[in-house]
C-alpha cells in the first residue's frame, strides 16, 4: 500500500501519527450554549492506534466503570464508551476514518472526521459539530479529546 503525500510529509517531519496514543483528557463543547462537560467523568481512559497501513481503532471508557450486576447495569454501560474501528485517510490537519465496526451501529457504513495537531508527545484531536448518539438531548456537540503517544516497556 502506498502512503499519501501527506503521510510522507509527516513522516519526514517527525510528526507522525503513526502508533498508539493514550488519552490524557476528554471534553465536549455545546454549541448552543459554549458550556464544556466532561461526559465520561474526570479520568476516562482509552486509546487510539493508527497504523501504517491505513487502519485506525479508537477505544474511550467512562471513569468508574463497574462489572454489571445486572441487564440493566449491562445496558448502562452502553452509554459510558465510544469505539470504532475503520480504515483512515490523512488530508492535512484532518483524518477520515471509514467505519467498518463501532459501539453503536449507526456508525457502521459513515465516515467520520476529525481534526487533529500533533505538538511533540501530544495530539490533540476536535470533532466536528454534530448530534452525538451518547447525549442527544444536548443538541451539537463537539469533543475535544488529548492523548500522549505510548512508550513501551517491552525491551527486547
């Protein structure tokens, strides 16, 4: 597979996006009102992983988050994660990920957008405006989300 321009620019830059990167922070703006929440608590945690070959999988969990103790409990848990995984175009500041499999299947089949800037160890990434199936009675929304590349701890 061949690598874009844009990716061999990055490349050569020393600002790759290539690899893993751990969320640092995780916030939502509300257009109508300006006001940011954290919906998924104070320390949510996840990952996002771009490879080489075009593929992308971005995991974010709710603070907190407790084994069900019941159906009720198992469908809760539904609204304290975002995941999708798909494959990815850079263009600029910007990467598009084709969704091949999500936490909520109205996401399979979209292409998803987002923004990002990538300043030494960080990335920062912005969504566009949109209607987020987690919190819809919000209206648009935007998130806002930090991570720090990975360091191993394997040695070989």
């Amino acid at each position: 597979m061949s690598q874009s321009s844009t990716q061999q620019r990055q490349l050569v830059s020393g600002l790759s996006i290539y690899g893993a990167w751990q969320l640092v922070s995780y916030g939502v703006e509300v257009k109508s009102t300006g006001l940011m929440f954290n919906p998924m608590g104070q320390k949510p945690s996840g990952y996002v992983i771009f490879t080489p070959e075009g593929r992308v999988s971005f995991t974010l969990t709710a603070e907190n988050r407790q084994a069900p103790e019941c159906v009720q409990d198992s469908a809760d848990l539904f609204n304290s994660m975002i995941a999708y995984t798909g494959t990815y175009q850079l263009d600029g500041n910007q990467w598009v990920t084709r969704v091949d499999a999500a936490w909520n299947p109205q996401w399979v089949g979209t292409e998803q957008t987002r923004y990002f800037l990538i300043e030494g160890d960080k990335l920062v990434v912005q969504t566009p405006w949109r209607v987020m199936p987690n919190w819809p009675e919000k209206g648009l929304t935007r998130s806002i989300v930090c991570f720090q590349r990975c360091q191993s701890d394997f040695r070989n």
